[in-house]
C-alpha cells in the first residue's frame, strides 16, 4: 500500500485561462515519433519473447534509438530515395540464460530488427523497408547492479532507477484539439481520401485569449502531385479538415490554421517526400525528443524529460511513472467532483517496491479555491487503490495497450 502521499491545494490560474498557451504534437512519421515507437515496439516483442519461452520478463533497457536521415529526390510525380534512412538501436538485454540444460542464447538482435520492420511496415505506407531502410542494433548485457535487482525473487518489483513521473487532466481545449489534428490527418478514413498527406505531421498550437493558431506541417507524397496546383489544392483540402475539427473541439474560439508555412511558391520551394516522412533525406530523430507519454509537448504543465518508450515495463519507473501519473491525474478528475485541474507526481527510488513510491504529490486546483479533508482522503484512498494494482501495468504494456507517444 501507498502510504507517501501528499494531496493539497493548488493556487494558479488554469491552463484555460492563462493568456497565452502552446502545445505540440509530433506525428506518426515524425522522425522522433518512429525513434520512440520502434524502440517500444522492439521492447515490447523482446518481453513477448521472454514470456513465452521463459515465463518472465528479462532485463532489458532499449531506449536508445537513434535515426539518421537518408536522402531524397522528389519531384511531381514521382522521385526516388537515394540513400536509406538508418536506424540503431541501442541499450542493454538479457542475451543468455542459464538452464539446466546449458547456457540459452536468445536472439535479441534477430527480435529487434524485426520489430523495427514490423512497426515501419505497419504505419508507413510509403518506405519500403527493404529499399528504403536499414535496421542496425548495439545492445550488450544490463549492468551487473540493476541485473541483479532485476533478477532477485524478493525484489522483482523493486525499482532499477530514481526517477519521477508526472500527469495532469484533464485536456485544455487547444490539447485537444492539436492531438486530435494529428490523429485525424494519420487516420485511415482521411488517408483513404487524401493519400497525398504522409504520415509526418506535426502541429504546434498557440492560444493568445479566444484566439487559436495551428501550424501544420504536413509532408505531401510527390507521386500524387503532379505539380503546385495540384500539391496546394492538398493543403487546402488539410486546412479545411483541420478547420472543421476546430469548430467542434474549439466552437468558441476564433482557430486560423496554416499548412506547411514554409513553402515558397515563388521559388518553387514546397514540402513535398517521396515515402512520407522527412526522415528520408536528412531529418534525425531519437527516443526522448519527441511527446511525453500524454501524447503531446506541453510547456505549460509540468513533464518528465524522461524517454519512456523502450524501457523494460516490469520495474523501471521512468517509464511506468509516467503512465501511472497520467492514468491517476484522469482518474481523481473524473471521480471527485467540483475539480478544475489534477496535477500529480511520483518519485520513486532505486531498490524501493514500485508500489510503494517514495512521494505521491497530488495537487488539485478546485472551483472554490479548496481542498476539504473529506477530498484529501478520498484522493489517496484512491491513489493507494491504484497501486494495490501497478503491476498490472506490465501486461498492458507488453500487449501494447498503453500509448506512450
């Protein structure tokens, strides 16, 4: 049981009501976006393997990708990729086990690479993973100290860092609307309609009053332009989408939206790619750089810098803080009434039981400016509630269930 709690009043303007407000949201085939995601899904397929075959999940870390950019030539019409994008993934796995049998090799790089490709196959309709893509991995074995936390039976659960998560609700009005731009341009009803838009978007919201600007970006495939006409006839039929979101998210707010702003007709100058991605000539990206685990950059709340995707899900809390926080933030939202914002942080320490946290900071702004102690206790009772349960966390992880991006 929880018992490090701390719920108290929180005396600030909300986020709805400040001024001015940015969020941003990094998409599908951002550069960064494809860092974390490949590093989760390469994690996620390593513990699968280690369940099935050894009934437990292993230690393991591999949340350090790195993706270089190749090159391109794009042109209307058509073009074609130069040089492959390149993609490492680095960190540390359990590569043997000792049976009664003998020593087990497990195929870690062999899983990891495959990984990468499933994911890329899935989500990128235009990169060719065997053309257009090279998967390459560095992962030695996990540091003797954390392998041995990792590995104890009595401290299985115990946490292999000291690191914090934090989590908020709900969604401000421009949250919501810059994460669902980008959900909506990567769904498969608009992809269908408008297969010109490529999987890397990007959209940057500022809030100034009532006052709502979205800076898209947008990378268009060149195959279905077949020049400027054509290519700004797309961006206005992905500004007028967006515009259409905006008036049922945002009804009360006065939304411009700008696609792809830096376009320069004059000296034909346009964003077009050649698979969708602007990581296809020269565009890095890395885990860690991209959304925290609420989907989105959000400057006016509180984050972890952590790099959650890829990270072992059975104890490394930089990575089940993070969700726990957002997950609880959304809960004592919706239980307790009369609550404008949910801000919480948890810290835990290295060798401590993950549900046993060293401070769960719970801090709520309320209507009237108060928190009752009849509140106080219902907020920890249900925060000691949720890590009666933590552990669940790992197979919703392992099941990708949980987004982390």
């Amino acid at each position: 049981m929880a018992k490090n709690i701390v719920v108290r009043e929180l005396h600030q303007p909300p986020v709805e009501d400040m001024e001015v407000e940015l969020v941003e949201r990094k998409g599908l085939g951002h550069p960064d976006y494809i860092s974390d995601a490949v590093a989760e899904e390469a994690s996620r397929q390593l513990s699968a393997y280690y369940l099935k075959n050894f009934g437990a999940i292993m230690h393991h870390n591999l949340d350090k990708v790195l993706l270089v950019g190749g090159q391109a030539a794009p042109k209307w019409g058509g073009g074609e990729v130069l040089s492959p994008i390149y993609i490492v993934v680095s960190g540390r796995a359990t590569t043997e086990v000792r049976t009664s049998t003998g020593i087990e090799e497990i195929p870690v790089g062999r899983i990891v690479v495959k990984a990468v490709r499933d994911w890329v196959s899935r989500n990128l309709r235009f990169l060719n993973v065997d053309e257009h893509l090279i998967v390459d991995y560095r992962i030695g074995k996990g540091s003797a100290d954390l392998k041995g936390i990792f590995d104890s039976r009595t401290a299985s659960h115990r946490a292999n860092d000291t690191s914090f998560g934090a989590g908020f609700a709900p969604f401000t009005t421009l949250e919501r609307l810059v994460y669902e731009t980008e959900r909506l341009l990567n769904s498969r009803e608009f992809k269908s309609r408008i297969p010109a838009s490529g999987e890397d978007v990007k959209v940057m919201g500022l809030r100034r009053g009532k006052s709502i600007e979205l800076t898209v970006a947008n990378a268009i495939v060149s195959r279905f332009v077949k020049g400027p006409e054509e290519y700004m006839s797309v961006k206005e039929e992905i500004k007028d989408s967006v515009l259409d979101l905006a008036s049922k998210i945002a009804p009360n707010m006065d939304v411009n939206v700008y696609v792809n702003n830096g376009d320069i007709p004059e000296e034909e100058v346009f964003y077009i790619t050649v698979t969708g991605t602007s990581a296809e000539h020269g565009d890095d990206g890395a885990t860690g750089r991209g959304n925290r685990v609420n989907g989105l950059i959000t400057p006016m709340r509180p984050m972890s810098l952590e790099a959650a995707a890829g990270k072992n899900p059975v104890n490394h809390i930089g990575k089940i803080y993070n969700v726990a926080a957002m997950e609880l933030a959304q809960i004592i939202y919706t239980k307790v009434p009369d609550l404008r914002e949910v801000y919480v942080r948890l810290l835990g320490q290295i060798g401590r039981p993950i549900n046993d946290p060293l401070i769960a900071d719970v801090s709520l702004l309320t209507s009237n400016g108060q928190v009752s102690a009849n509140v106080k206790e219902e907020v920890a009772s249900v925060v000691d509630e949720y890590f009666e349960k933590i552990f669940d966390l790992t197979d919703r992880f392992v099941r990708g269930e949980i987004s982390l991006f």
